[in-house]
C-alpha cells in the first residue's frame, strides 16, 4: 500500500528533502555558505541557521530540483559535490541552470530541462514546471522559462514548491487548472523599498502568500525563504500571528519533519497550552503507532503557549488552530478541533498524556470501527510525579479490564474517541467548566447510543499541578455536574466525612502496598479535592470572565 505519510527535512531558504518510497528528492539546496564568499561581504547574508550536513555527504539523491540561477538556489558549493556524491542524481532545471551545471562538469545525461508537461519520475510520481515571477515571468525566444516552480504529484496528491516568486494571475490560474494543491511551500520574504535598494529582489509577504494559498485551494502551507539571512528575515512568530489572526483555513507548518498527504480516517485532536514538558513525547508516541489501514492527522487547538508548544507542533506537521482566551472553554476548544478535523473518527488527548504502546490509536477505535460504540476512552495511568491519592482515582475509574460497550455515561476525553458524526448530532456543551465529554456521552446514551471503555488503549498521564490547581480543577467539574447530574448534592457534613475517610484508607492501602507516602501530600490532595468539590457543587452564578480565567489557566 502507498505510503501518504512523506519524511521531510527543511534544509534553510528554499531547501528541502523530501523522501518518497524509492526516489528522494532535494530542491534548491544551499549547503555551503556562497553568498556571503561569493556575492556579497556582508555580515547581513551570512548564513544564519547551521549546515545540515556537507554536500560531499549527500549519498542519497535521486533528483534535485532547481528553480533558478541564483547561488542562494543554484549553488555552486553544493552541487557539484552533491553530483558526486550522489552519481544516481539527476539534475532538474531551467536552461539558465542547466547551463551553469554544465560548466561545472555535470554530464549532460544527468540534466533535465524543467518543461511545464507532466515527466515521469518513477512510479505515482510525477512532475512539472509552473511559471515563477522572479520579479516578472520570462521566457527565452523557444518559450523556456527562466525561473520555475514545481508541481509534484504524488499518487494523486499535488504538492506546489514555489521556489521564489512574486503572485501573479498566471500562476493561480495554471495551479487550479491543475489543481487542487494540498501542500504548498511558498515564500513570505516580501519585496520591499529597502530590500530593493540593497538589490534584494523579494517575493510575496506573508498575508500575499496566506491569500495566494486560499486562491489554489492548499490544505497545508509550509513558509520558505524567511530563516537563512538577516536582510532578507521574517520572524516565525509574525508568520504564526498573521495565520492566527486571518484564519485562512489551512494548515501552517513551520519546518515540519513529515507531510501527511492521505485520506484521513482520524483526527487526533489535541487541546494546549504551554505544554511543551510532554507534547514533543507525545507526538513522537503517535508517530509510532502500529496501525491498521487507518490514516490520522494531529489537530492541534492552542489558547496561548509561550513555552514552545507551538514550535513542537510545527515540527510534526500538526495543523493548528487558535482560541483566544475570552473565547475559551473545554467544549468550545474540542468544537473548533472537531469543526477542522477531516477524519470520520475523532481522538481526543491530553497534551500532557503520553500513549503507553503502540496500539493505543488502534485500541481506541476498534470499537467504533466494529460498530459496538459511539464514543470510547481509554486507560489512563498515572505518571511518576502524580500524588499517591491521584494514583488511587486513577485505579478506581480506569481499571485493567475493558467493558465495551459499558453501562453509563462515563468518559474521559483526556483519551477518547467519538464518532464524528455523533459530534455532529450532539456537540459538545461551550458553556460547561468541565465535563463536557459526560454531557455529551449522557445525551448519546439516552438517544440509545453506547460508550465503551477500553484499557488496552493506556496512557500515562501527566499531573503537575499546585495544590490551589489541583482544587479549582475539582471546584469547576463540579460546577459542571450540577447541569450533568441536578441531583447530586454535597453537604458540609458530606464533605468532611469523605476528607476524613479518603485519607484513612488512602494511608492504609499505602500501608498495605509498602507505598512510602507522606501523610501530610494524602491529606493535602483529598483536603484539595473534596473542599473544591463542596464549592463547586454550592456554585450557581454564571462565571465572569475574571472567574473563567481562574478555573481555566494557571497562575
């Protein structure tokens, strides 16, 4: 079967490598330091990200695609050692290009010219030239193109390398003709008065390029030509910004390390904020998965991370998404995922929960794929760090043994699956502080839809919360299970009654297992958990945004 899940490694400027089942392609690569050496003695086009590796290491390339005659694309640095690395490469370029590889000793055999008909490559691979504006579309007296970009199809699946080039109504119309483009590297080093002045031709900004994108339709858009040198820098934080503000409906991938271009079945979607600790492990779990003919992608839903969380997610080609602040809470963060997402199957994780094995994806779904559950959730096993009573809650409602389907309404999206078209029917509830995956299951469950949990599908779950966390985080579920469940009440009484007895057999079970546990952590957590849970349940007022910044974010 045609793997749709493409290795790609970002090599600086236009570079990139991109490893399809038997033929690994270079495009533009600029291994070598030229343009400062060559072409300009100038501390701003020094090079300013490191060498991945030397072009005389280069052993692996089938074909290496070039866009135009600039050293920055055609280096002569790099290629000629890549050739000789490489002697099963071939060379793809414009005549401006393929007349400089000559001259420095490539055999013509091994060139190619860049033609705008489609050119076999090798099996569900194939490619052709696009007219680039670098500033203005040229042709030779024969018609040949003097800068291109590439359009590379890959078992149905077109991917657009823009090489540099300024928008222009040509280029749209020859991509949608042949479109639609799923993934696109287009340039944002915008040409500007200065950059001009210094002879720095530019290409599109990066609102230019977002528009550009919308127009041929592109799912993914990966940002080129901003990181090599500082006259000609865009800061990726302004590229994450502009994306976060236009919501143009694609997906930005910032130096990602793989494309996934299949027919998705699952969508993986991911609530964040400032979960950097565990997110990177997490996404390289998933990555490992053992699956069975299932195609996933990772929808990342982010209310502000500061701490790199959202670099980590670029890395790994997650499609992410944004939610301010004002606008959040739980249900209306998974609604926004679940709106993006394109899979039939909805996976919901912590980024703070990290999967035990390589199953888990897999285990999740089983039951929805066989028909005997709307709605799963998984094992969920408490990380080293978690608070010996935390353990205990852990073993209590995710036990070793499945029940698919189960009686009730239990879940726990911080490792579920749904249906997507149950979300579609139900949807989750924007206004609850929590819990709004037993609301939704409750309403399923009633309109004869089933639940099943499934403790083959485990993760590690990562708390590391203060004590003040730790009690709004069972204040604000509580509030929420006054919608779920009328009903329930908690007296003082109650209250002081399960603080005394949880930490009575809390320390005898810790006794009993040999567990060296502090008395004084037992009953600060129980004393955390039981008071938030008495508040919470005596809580009737809507929450002010001062109170939702309290329940929702940290300190």
């Amino acid at each position: 079967m045609t793997s749709m899940r493409i290795p790609v490694q970002m090599l600086g400027q236009s570079g990139c490598r991109l490893e399809f089942p038997d033929t690994t392609i270079y495009m533009d690569p600029y291994l070598s330091n030229s343009v400062q050496l060559l072409d300009a003695h100038d501390h701003d086009l020094e090079r300013q990200i490191p060498i991945p590796y030397l072009p005389e290491k280069v052993t692996d390339a089938d074909i290496v695609l070039i866009t135009h005659a600039h050293i920055d694309h055609c280096d002569p640095h790099t290629l000629p050692q890549l050739a000789l690395a490489s002697p099963q490469a071939r060379f793809v370029g414009p005549v401006p290009v393929l007349n400089r590889l000559a001259e420095w000793g490539i055999a013509a055999n091994r060139l190619m010219l860049a033609t705008e008909a489609w050119q076999e490559l090798a099996p569900d691979l194939r490619l052709r030239a696009i007219p680039a504006a670098h500033p203005e579309i040229e042709r030779d007296s024969d018609g040949n193109l003097a800068c291109v970009g590439y359009l590379i199809d890959y078992a149905g699946r077109k991917l657009y390398l823009a090489g540099d080039t300024s928008v222009r109504q040509k280029i749209i119309d020859t991509l949608v003709a042949d479109g639609p483009v799923h993934t696109a590297f287009l340039p944002v080093n915008e040409h500007n008065f200065f950059r001009g002045r210094r002879g720095i031709i530019g290409n599109m900004s990066v609102r230019e390029a977002f528009q550009f994108a919308q127009e041929i339709g592109a799912r993914q858009v990966v940002p080129v030509h901003w990181d090599m040198f500082a006259a000609n820098a865009v800061d990726p934080d302004e590229i994450r910004l502009i994306h976060q503000r236009m919501n143009p409906g694609f997906a930005l991938l910032i130096r990602p390390t793989h494309l996934n271009l299949g027919n998705v079945q699952v969508s993986i979607i991911i609530r964040t904020l400032n979960e950097a600790r565990y997110l990177d492990e997490l996404l390289t779990v998933i990555a490992r998965q053992e699956i069975d003919s299932i195609t996933y992608e990772v929808v990342l839903v982010d209310s502000g991370s500061t701490d790199g969380t959202l670099q980590i997610a670029e890395r790994h080609g997650c499609r992410i998404y944004h939610i301010t602040r004002e606008e959040f809470s739980f249900g209306r963060a998974l609604n926004i995922g679940c709106e993006a997402a394109a899979g039939e199957i909805l996976v919901f994780i912590s980024g703070h929960c990290v999967p035990a094995n390589n199953r888990w994806l897999q285990h999740l779904c089983q039951p929805i794929l066989d028909g005997q559950a709307q709605y799963t959730y998984g094992r969920q096993i408490s990380g080293p760090e978690s608070h010996y009573s935390e353990r205990r809650i852990f073993a209590k409602y995710f036990p070793e043994k499945s029940r698919i389907p189960q009686e009730g309404f239990f879940c726990n999206n911080a490792n579920s699956a749904l249906l997507k078209s149950a979300w579609a029917e139900y949807g989750f509830d924007e206004e609850l502080t929590g819990l709004e995956d037993m609301e939704l299951a409750q309403r399923l469950v009633k309109a004869g839809g089933k639940v099943a949990y499934v403790a083959e599908a485990a993760v590690y779950h990562h708390h590391n919360e203060t004590w003040p966390q730790v009690r709004r985080r069972f204040e604000r579920e509580a509030i929420a299970l006054q919608k779920i469940m009328p009903q329930v009440h908690v007296s003082l009484f109650d209250t002081l009654r399960y603080i005394a007895s949880s930490i009575w057999r809390d320390w005898r079970c810790a006794r009993k297992e040999g567990e060296q546990v502090e008395l004084c952590d037992i009953f600060l957590y129980r004393w955390n958990q039981y008071w938030g849970t008495w508040k919470g349940n005596h809580e009737h007022r809507k929450l002010s945004h001062a109170e939702k910044e309290k329940y929702f974010f940290p300190d």
